[in-house]
C-alpha cells in the first residue's frame, strides 16, 4: 500500500514539472534565459554593472504577455540591472516598454521584440522589419529576444549626446527624466511626458528605483558623446587586449570610463583615445 501511495505522488509531481517545463520553454520568460531569476529585494549590490547578457537565441522566440501587471513582473529584474549598468532609472526603461510596446502587445513588438520603438538609423548592422510608424514601411530593429532590446535600449541612450543631460538628474527623478526624453526628441507625441509618468505612478514602478538605490547603488554611467571615440566591446575583448589595442593602460581605460572592476560585457560602450 505504502509503495502505491509512493509512486502516485511521485507521478503527481512529474506531471507538475513537466507541465511547468512546457509552458516556459513556449514562452521563454526572462526569468529562464537569465542562469537564474533572482528577488530584486535580495542584494542587489553584488550584481555586476553592465551584467554581460546570456547569448542571443538563434530563432525569434514570439512572446505572450497578458496584462500590464505580467509585463512587469517579466522585465522589472532586465530594467533593475540595466540601471544599474546604464543609469536609467528602472521606472523609466519600464513605463517606456509598457508605452512603446503596447503592453508587450503591440503588433511591432509581436514580430519584432522591439519593446522601444528604436528605428533602424544609420549604422544598424543586426535584424530589422518594416512597419507603419510616422511614415508608412519605417525600418525598425528586430531581436531574437526582448532582453536585447531592453540593453540596446541602455545603449542608445547613452551613446546619443542629446540624451547627455538626463544622467545628470538624481536617479529617482522619474518626472525629470520623463520631460527630458520628450525635451530630446525620443517622441513627438506632446503628451509623452504625462503618460510615462502615468504608467510609473499608477503601476507604482519608482519603487524598483528605490530598490536599487537602497541596495547602495551609485550612478558611474559613462555618457558618450558624438566626439569621443568609442569601442563597443565585442566577445573576447578584456581590458588587458583593449590597453595594447589602444596603447593605454589597463589603469587609464579604468579611470577614462569610471569603471570599477575589468568585468566588461558585450555591446558596452568604452570611451578610448583616437
């Protein structure tokens, strides 16, 4: 009797893997294409800047979100550590998904993963497809998985100096930073500004700025303009090949990019000398 009892509950229990299995490998949630999710209240500290990315899937992978509420418990921990990589606050990167994206529901975030609304521009060397935006057939950025988008995010902003001037707000200023996007041209929508800060206020997602900033971080976000030269660390580079690269020290590429430790990531934007 007590082996019958056994093997029911042992069978109860795989069932409920394999279905958990089965409906994140459909959906491949953040939270498992990171080596693991972990709680944005637990030390955040010992989180790296910069955190280099898992590698990129070799397919699209379509995601489903249902509400407002899901899309943030997906992507809250993505935009915690592109703050803390990149110096925009959380709350920003979050309300700006939620609102470029339509929830994660929009038809160009559904065949694209474009969570931002970022066009092609000059210079886009990865995937991309058209879509009717201010004009009809406009070439925007496609990623494999939203998480690129979020760092390709992180990395326009602060690679474009018309944006400079944001990361010298505080970093809980989400109503500063909101105006500033709208003052940079990121939308032409008048009413950007309000409706960013709608989003944070009613989702209450400052609360992930507050978390990351109580967990003692402190914004060494380099901001490079269009005159610096700058190399966007590839897989492989070190500090120690980019110093012979660019006959610098390991010392001075530290100090020129306010970095405090030689743990680089891919898609970084390093400031070097010509």
């Amino acid at each position: 009797m007590k082996k019958i009892i056994l093997l029911v509950l042992l069978a109860g229990v795989a069932l409920t893997s394999c279905k958990s299995k089965k409906r994140y490998s459909d959906q491949l949630r953040t939270k498992n294409v990171q080596n693991e999710r972990r709680n944005p209240n637990k030390d955040i500290s010992k989180n790296s800047d910069n955190a280099e990315l898992p590698a990129e899937p070799s397919k699209f992978i379509r995601f489903k979100i249902d509400s407002p509420a899901e899309y943030i418990e997906t992507f809250a921990e993505t935009a915690q550590l592109e703050m803390m990589g990149y110096g925009i606050p959380a709350s920003i990167t979050l309300a700006q998904g939620l609102l470029e994206s339509g929830n994660g529901k929009g038809e160009l975030a559904m065949k694209t993963n474009n969570h931002f609304g970022i066009k092609c521009h000059k210079g886009w060397e990865g995937d991309y497809d058209f879509h009717d935006d201010d004009e009809k057939g406009e070439c925007f950025r496609k990623y494999n998985h939203p998480m690129y988008s979020f760092r390709d995010h992180s990395i326009f902003l602060t690679t474009r100096s018309r944006y400079a001037f944001l990361f010298e707000l505080k970093h809980t200023d989400y109503k500063g930073w909101a105006r500033g996007l709208r003052k940079a041209g990121y939308a032409t929508d008048p009413r950007y500004p309000q409706k960013l800060i709608y989003l944070i206020e009613k989702y209450d997602l400052h609360k992930y700025d507050k978390q990351i900033k109580k967990a003692g971080y402190t914004d060494n976000t380099v901001v490079v303009t269009d005159a610096d030269n700058i190399h966007t660390v590839q897989k492989g580079d070190t500090l120690y090949s980019l110093s012979k690269k660019y006959y610098l020290s390991v010392d001075e590429l530290m100090q020129m990019n306010n970095l405090r430790s030689s743990d680089l990531s891919i898609g970084q934007p390093l400031k070097v000398k010509k």
